[in-house]
C-alpha cells in the first residue's frame, strides 16, 4: 500500500498535525475528497480531528495530553 493515495493522505494529515496546522490540514482534506469522497464515518473522524487541532491552536488543551 506504500506510495498509495491513501498512505499519502495519512502521511499528510499527520504531518499537519505535528505542525498544529490546521490550514493545510483543510486544504489536504479538501483536495482528497474532490477526488474521492469521504464517506459519513470517515468524515465524522476528521471534523473531531479538526476540532482537536482548532482548540489545540487555540491554547486550550495541552497537545501533550490529547
């Protein structure tokens, strides 16, 4: 599965993540599903990810303890 579009997606969101970056999160997020649709549980997951990372930007939570 390596070099898939799938294994690059997970790369890319957890790079985003490393980097508290929720921009490019979106715009990962956007592009891949332009392509292929998320479907109901999977875009459930990534609006908690999200989330996450919004109230991690904003100081809220301690990204160490999440």
């Amino acid at each position: 599965m390596d070099g898939s579009r799938e294994m690059m997606l997970i790369e890319q969101v957890m790079k985003t993540l490393e980097d508290n970056n929720k921009e490019e999160f979106e715009e990962i997020i956007f592009g891949y599903n332009k392509i292929t649709p998320f479907d109901k549980l999977k875009s459930k997951l990534l609006v908690k990810i999200k989330e996450q990372l919004m109230k991690e930007a904003a100081g809220e939570i301690d990204p160490g303890l999440s």
